[in-house]
C-alpha cells in the first residue's frame, strides 16, 4: 500500500512541477514523498544536468530572493526548515483526519486497543464532569433534590464514559496480563529488549562481579561475589558459626545474616516450613531464631536409636508430671522436678544421671508433700519458685533452699481436686483449674483467690495463659477464652461435638491442640481460626508447642504409645518419631536450651532422653537459647 501510496504521490507532483514552477518560480518539487529524501538527496534532475540547474537557482535567487536548491539540500531537518521551504502544504504533505485521530486499524495492535483509546478520549472529555457529580451525589449536606439530579445525569451518561473500563495493555502486542506497568510493555517484550539494553535504565542481571586486582595475581575476593552467591554459599557453614562468627568478618556479611528475608526464605526452602499470618507479624517472632530452634529439633530427634536414654527409679506410683528448668544461682544447672502418685516430690539432678552415678540422681525429696495425687506442677521464671496442684484440693508454692532442699512457702485451698496450673500470666499471679469446673486466680503473695469463674459445666482439664488471656478447655467439649480483667463472660470459645481438648499449648499468638480422637489442631489464638489439623492415632495424650517443632504423645490403634515430632507451621510433616514406648506414659516436659526430653510414666518411672554423645560436650554453650549469642560489631575486625 506505501508503494502504491508513493507511486501516486510521484504522479501527482509530475503534472503540477510545471505549473508549481510557472506560477511562482521559486518551488521546484523533488522526488516522491516529502518524508524521505527531501532534506538530504539530491534531486534525479539536479544530478543529470547541473548546468541546468545552477542556471535555475540563479534565476530562483534573482526573482524571488528565496534559499537556492543548494540551500534547500544542505539545511537541518527542523519544524523552521519544513515551514520556510514550505513542505507541510499542499500537494507535498497531505494531512487526513483519520490517520490523526488514529482510526486507522493498522495503526493498533488489535482492535481492543482501538477500542480502548476510544474510551480515553471519552473519559478525557466527560472525566471532570463526571467527577463532580458523583461528588454532588455522595455528598450528605446538599439538598436530595439536587443529588437525585446529579445521580440522574449519571445514569444517563454514555456508556463508556466510566474510568473503570480503561484498560492497561501493552502499546506493541495489546496484551493485557503480564504488563510491566513502568515502561507500558508485557513481560515477553520487556525481556526482549533489556536483553539488548533497549529500554533506558534497564540491564539484564549479569553474574560479573568485579575483582579486585592483587599484585602478584589476580585473585577475585570472597566479598566480591554478588549477594545470591553468598547466600547459597552461606548455607554450607554450620548454623552456629553462621550466627556468632561470621558477622564479624565484614559489614557486607552482617547486613546479610541480620536480613530477615534470608532467614525466612531458608525456612521455606530448607525445612519446607510455612508459618502462619499470626505467627509472624507476632512482636517477638525472630526468622532467625527459628531457623536456629527447627534446625535443632530436626537433627535432635532425627534418629531416636542414637540418643542417650536413662530410666530412673524412685517413685512408688505414676508419675503424672515432669518439670525441666536451669536455674541461674548455681551455675546454670539442669534440674528435673516430678510429682507422682505417691504423694511425693523428687528433684533430680541431670548431670548426675547423664553421668550416670544413680546414687546422687535425686537430690532432694519430699514425702508428704501433699496428701493426694500430685497432678500438675509449673514454674515462675522471675521468682524461681515452682508450684504443685493435687486431688487434696490445694495448691502449694515450693522453693529450692541454697543447700537443694524444698521449702514448702504457702498453700491455698480451692475447694475441689486441682488439675492444671499456670505461671505465665500476669505477675505474681497463678491460674488454676479444678474437676468442679471453677477456673481460679490466685494471688501469690496473699495466697489467696482474687477471681474466679465457673463457665465450663464439667471438670477443666487443659489451660494455657499469656498475660491477660487465660485459655481452657473442659470434658464438656468446650473450649474458651476469657480475659483477666473480665472474668464473667468468655470472649471466644469453640464447641466440638465429637471430642474434647486434652491439652493447650500457646505460644506466639498460636494455639495447639491435642484431641481425644487422636487429631492435632493449630489455632489461631486471637479468634480461634483452625490453621491446620492433621492425625496422630487414635487418642492424643499431650502436645507441646516449641520454637522449632510440634512435640506430640500419642496413642496407636494398638493400644501403644510413641512421641513423633512434627514441623511447625500449617504444613506439619512427621520429624521423628520414637520405637513404642514399653510403659504407659502419663506426661513429658521438653528443655530445649539443653535439649532434654523427660516422659513420667505409669510403671512410677521416669525416662530421660539426652542428645547423642558427640554433641553432649557442646550443650554447655546452650546452642538453643539465641538470647546469649553476641550480636557482635564488624568494626572490631582489623580486617575491616
């Protein structure tokens, strides 16, 4: 069509040369088309007679006064050169209406693009009408009768006058997904052209990093290398190492292992963990730290075969709780405490029995320590003291004298046989459930009960607390929230019709359930949202919820216990597990500071699982606790 186009426009301007020439003597037309050679090559006439021509320019100059067809040749392509030598008029440019506004249809990539400069032009006409009378509309102080005018004018308004159905598509192919929005192109074309470095301020990622030059060679630098080299390379170095030493070699390695995005993409990547919305917009959730507690749950329980495990003998009945601590005043030792039975309290002393010297396992004792079934015992951090619940319906605060005896400080009497008992909420203050479904707070220096409420109809058998929000769980299949400084009414609470809540475990805004058909359930703690669920066995005994994993006892079909781990997060895949366990168990209790598991059982035993023996000599520096590895400052390093 442009040839057919050209070859009319060289017709036309051979029949008007002569009169174009006679009428004025001072236009001669050259070539075909105005936009192609007109500034730049010499016209065919002027290359065969240049006598001629110098004649013509000589006359052009002494008629007229008008530029000579040398001086027409040789001048620069500019809007002030086009109008003096006259080229926008007629017969040299012809401009029509429809190659203007863009109708012409080979001028789009397809016709939804047409389309769509269409409804541009609308909304660009009617755009800030139609934005003051939607304002009119909406607007509450003025008169109805004028905004039901308004809105009338609205709906009579043409059809694609809205904003809304202007589209986004690329300005080559018209396609309108995949848009990289800045340069107005599709991903297809924006690769196309950064490849080539067609498109300002764009260059294709290039693993070229640049070398610093040694004297004697040329040696390229560790920290040279681009930052997703140093990443992969960065997961090949012991994670311990990864936390304490390596910051310290250089301000470019710091900013790196202190980025949380890396740490956060190793727990997808590496443990196939994905952490709930709760979880991780919680204050005190550190990716790293995280990383640190599920890389150490992972390789702790990878093979149960290769741990250290002592049974230890003493009490005379099931041993219904277990509790690990370290205490700060002697030199960061591990203690275990156990209430069984028996009536009895026992203190042992994990040294000795990793050790192995079964005469110093029990360090303390006390014998009449309750007059029924000790059920449930916790521990307060701040203080230090720790606190038993039994069926004699009292509840005792108990403290470890300097010489390792226990101190029996103060006990309160709560009516019923106590079940559960927290520290965790608010200071100076425990929380404690009985079978007569009364949940109750009790101040610790009084001893006595400060509030109460009885919104369960059977026996509260699983409580977790942080802060002011104390959560339970009760045989009537019920399980609630209520808050401290409003004890009368719960706040949320779920209702299960087929099975009830064995166990709560809460930590960082999550909430994990054990149930009595063998399931474990992750809520969300803040409006009990179900994360994810998944089965065990056929009833679930107790479940613990840690940094790093899923700790869960659970019952087979065949009547046989066995404690599994499980990966965090609301995708939970199987760790570990261990063989089936030779005795009933009743309760466990998991230190992960120093990676100890110790499970009470029903035969008045107690096992004690250390970790395996290459790694017993590194548990001193508590490679779980991340509170007590040094940030570290690059700034020291002379290599800085």
């Amino acid at each position: 069509m442009l040839r057919a186009l050209r070859g009319a426009a060289d017709l036309l301007t051979t029949a008007l040369k002569p009169a174009a020439t006679a009428a004025n003597g001072s236009y001669t037309v050259y070539g075909g088309m105005m936009g192609r050679r007109f500034l730049s090559t010499p016209a065919p006439e002027a290359a065969a007679s240049p006598a001629a021509d110098a004649a013509e320019n000589a006359e052009v100059v002494e008629d007229s006064g008008e530029p000579t067809k040398t001086q027409r040749l040789t001048q620069p392509y500019s809007s002030q050169a086009i109008t003096t030598l006259k080229l926008d008029q007629y017969p040299l440019y012809v401009e029509r209406e429809w190659w203007k506004t863009g109708k012409r249809m080979t001028f789009w990539a397809s016709w939804r693009q047409l389309r769509d400069v269409k409804r541009r032009q609308q909304v660009q006409e009617v755009g800030a009408d139609r934005m003051r009378l939607k304002a009119i509309k909406f607007n509450t102080i003025l008169p109805q009768a004028i905004r039901d005018e308004a809105a009338e004018k609205m709906q009579k308004a043409r059809r694609y006058d809205h904003p809304r159905l202007i589209l986004n598509m690329c300005q080559f192919t018209g396609r309108q997904r995949g848009k990289i929005k800045p340069y107005r192109l599709s991903r297809h074309l924006f690769r196309r052209f950064a490849d080539r470095s067609a498109l300002s301020g764009v260059q294709r990622a290039m693993c070229s990093p640049s070398m610093t030059n040694n004297a004697e060679n040329n040696t390229p630098e560790l920290a040279s290398l681009p930052s997703e080299l140093l990443c992969q390379l960065f997961t090949y170095v012991p994670n311990r190492k990864l936390i304490t030493e390596i910051p310290l070699v250089c301000h470019r390695f710091n900013n790196i292992l202190n980025d949380d995005k890396f740490w956060s993409r190793r727990i997808r990547t590496e443990h196939l963990v994905r952490q709930p919305e709760c979880e991780v917009s919680h204050p005190d959730y550190q990716p790293k730290r995280s990383f640190h507690s599920m890389q150490t749950a992972r390789s702790r329980f990878r093979d149960w075969e290769t741990q250290t495990i002592h049974v230890a003998l003493g009490h005379s009945a099931t041993v219904d709780s277990v509790l690990l601590f370290k205490t700060e005043q002697q030199d960061n030792k591990q203690f275990c405490l156990s209430g069984s039975r028996d009536r009895t309290i026992r203190l042992w002393d994990l040294e000795n029995v990793r050790n192995g010297v079964e005469d110093t396992w029990t360090v303390a004792k006390d014998e009449t320590a309750h007059l029924g079934w000790i059920w449930n015992m916790a521990r307060d951090e701040t203080t230090g003291n720790f606190y038993t619940t039994s069926w004699d319906s009292t509840v005792k605060s108990w403290r470890i004298t300097d010489d390792g005896a226990l101190q029996n400080l103060s006990s309160v009497n709560v009516g019923s046989a106590a079940q559960c008992i927290s520290a965790t909420g608010s200071p100076n203050e425990l929380v404690c459930t009985t079978f007569a479904k009364r949940v109750a707070v009790i101040d610790d220096r009084s001893s006595e009960i400060v509030a109460e409420h009885k919104l369960h109809k059977r026996a509260v058998i699983a409580l977790a607390v942080e802060g002011n929000r104390i959560y339970t769980s009760s045989e009537d299949r019920i399980m609630m929230m209520v808050d401290r400084r409003q004890m009368g009414r719960a706040l949320l609470f779920e209702y299960s019709p087929s099975c009830y809540k064995s166990c709560l475990s809460l930590q960082r805004d999550q909430l994990l359930t054990s149930t009595s058909d063998g399931k474990v359930k992750l809520y969300d703690a803040k409006n009990f949202n179900v994360l994810q669920t998944y089965t065990v066995g056929s009833y679930t005994r107790q479940v613990q919820l840690d940094h790093g994993a899923h700790l869960v006892m659970a019952r087979s079909a065949r009547t046989r216990y066995k404690f599994s781990i499980f990966s965090p997060g609301t995708r939970s895949r199987q760790w570990g597990a261990s063989h089936e366990l030779a005795a009933e168990p009743a309760k466990f209790d998991y230190l992960p500071s120093t990676k100890t598991l110790a499970i009470g059982n029903g035969d008045s035993s107690i096992l004690f699982c250390f970790p395996p023996s290459e790694n017993a000599e590194n548990l001193a520096e508590n490679p779980g606790n991340l509170a007590e590895i040094p940030a570290g400052n690059p700034a020291e390093n002379p290599q800085n």
